[in-house]
C-alpha cells in the first residue's frame, strides 16, 4: 500500500467530485491499520469482521451510500488522472462497470486489455486482448482494478460466493450484468501499474492455478449452454489429462475433481440461471457493439482497497 495510497490520494485530488478512500482490512497481520493511520491519516481504514477475502466487500460496500465504488488490489499504484475518465462512464445508467489498463510493474508491459468470449474444442475461454487499446465495451472488468455502480452491484446481489475465495467473481458478476442489459467498458485513458507475483516453479503445481481453472469451470457449468461440442470437448480434457499423466502435474485434474465436488453442492441452485444459446448471441453482440461514450460525473465516490 506503500505505493497505492500515495498515487491514489493524488489521483482523488484531480477530480472535483467528494471521493472517499477506504482500506479495507481483512484482519491482516502485519499491523496495516497503524501503518494507513501513522502515514496516510486521512484515509480510513475499516477492519472486516473476519478474513472473508473480496466477499467482505459484500457487505461493506451494502452500508454506504456511495453511487460509485472504484475496488482495488493492494498491490498497485495508479496514474494521476487515472479515476476521471472511469467517473465519466459512470454517469450512463446503463453502465455497470469501468476497468482501467494495466501496466507491469516497471511499465514496459501492458497486461491488459478489453475481453472476449471465445470457444476451443468445446470449452469456453476469455483472455485479455493487449493488442486492442481503445475504449470499447468488455465482457468483464478486472476485480483487481474496477469502477462499479453501487446501485447495480448491490442488485446483483455482489460477488458470488460460488467463486469463493476468488478468480472469475469479477466475470461472473458482470456477465450477470450484461444479462441485465449493464455494459462493462474498457477505458485505456485510466492507467495503473500492477505488481505481478512472484512465478511459480515449473516443477510445482500452483494452487492458484488450480483454483482459477476449478471455477472457470464453475463459471461455464453455471452460466453458459455446454450443449455444443460436447465430444470435442471431452476428447481434448481426456488428452490434457492423459498429458498430465505422463509429466506427473495434475492441475486439470485436481480441479477438475474439485470443481466437480463443488458443483454437486451447488448445481441445483444453478441450473435454472444458465442463458440459452439465443441470449448468449444476444449479450455477445451487445459487447461487440460501437461503444457510445458519457462525458457527464457523479456527485460522490469512494475509492476501496485491500
């Protein structure tokens, strides 16, 4: 937070509406509250109940009465003007959420970009399009940096807690979203710098790796009409798994069996929400459309990190 909050207290200073910024603490154990109270005494700082990871967000973000949220990892810093131009999408009442582009650490990399849903042997994916900088609509905005409407957050009933503790919540909801008619928007004009992690051996099976293949799984059982390429899509998991035999690394197949274990607890809650081939269409010309831009701002904001 050392570099967070300095860049965002900047950031908050260049735009003329009230922005609250907000630390909120997960029950960290590294005296954080002291350090945010010692060095950055104007901004608060709000000890989560117990350690629910991004779900304490649901029921923090529930007892405000901000119209927009901006969520943020800990682990970023942001450019000057980089809150404006997510305000200014915000003002349009059919907007859920705004993401900003993302920068590597020492910013010779962009790491991100507008999303697509796109389908390979049966099997559904969304990745990050770095080639296309331009503000355009997105099938999902980054939780590790997104603008939302209060408003429409809390009526979508916040993050799903099917995608406990993390990874693909921030698809989830605003794909929920777009069923609404709610367009998330990538807007390059907002910067910020990422610290990526530290990489894993190639001779370790990461468990985040599994988690994020476990409940993109999850995602597409729950969401999405599994009914074509349904051979082909077994036929390639079989040759994954048969790969991973053969090196001794079952990232698949742990999360498969994993995310099969939580689907059988939760499938029944689901099954009626999954859209049709025909909504799918629906939502995915939406996202491809022209985006028309809102150059208006909001009267209040909050700014949230944890």
């Amino acid at each position: 937070m050392k570099y967070l909050l300095p860049s965002l207290e900047v950031a908050c200073a260049n735009v003329a509406n009230k922005t609250d910024i907000v630390v909120l603490d997960n029950l960290s154990t590294n005296n954080d509250v002291k350090w945010v109270n010692d060095h950055h005494p104007d901004v608060q700082c709000v000890v989560a109940p117990k350690n629910d990871y991004l779900f304490s967000y649901n029921e923090y973000i529930e007892g405000i009465d901000h119209d927009v949220v901006v969520i943020l990892n800990n682990d970023i810093k942001v450019s000057d003007s980089f809150l404006q131009p997510l305000l200014d999408h915000l003002e349009d009442p059919d907007v859920f959420a705004v993401s900003s582009c993302s920068y590597d650490w020492e910013g010779k990399e962009i790491t991100s970009g507008p999303s697509a849903l796109t389908m390979k042997n049966g099997l559904y994916g969304w990745r990050f399009d770095r080639n296309r900088q331009e503000c355009c609509y997105t099938l999902f905005t980054s939780g590790a940096c997104m603008a939302v409407d209060r408003h429409k957050f809390l009526s979508l009933g916040g993050f799903c807690r099917l995608f406990y503790p993390g990874y693909c919540e921030d698809l989830d909801i605003c794909f929920r979203a777009w069923r609404k008619g709610w367009k998330s928007i990538y807007e390059p004009a907002s910067i910020i710098w990422h610290r990526e992690h530290a990489s894993w051996s190639t001779s370790e099976v990461s468990s985040t790796d599994i988690l994020n293949l476990e409940h993109s799984l999850l995602f597409q059982w729950a969401s999405l009409p599994m009914g074509k390429g349904r051979l082909t899509r077994w036929f390639a998991i079989s040759k994954i798994l048969c790969g991973e035999l053969l090196k001794w690394r079952f990232v698949w197949g742990r999360a498969l069996i994993k995310a099969r274990i939580a689907w059988a607890g939760w499938s029944r809650d689901y099954r009626h929400l999954k859209v049709s081939e025909r909504e799918l269409e629906g939502i995915l010309k939406m996202i491809s459309s022209e985006l028309t831009p809102c150059n208006a701002a909001n009267d209040s904001h909050s700014v949230r990190s944890s």
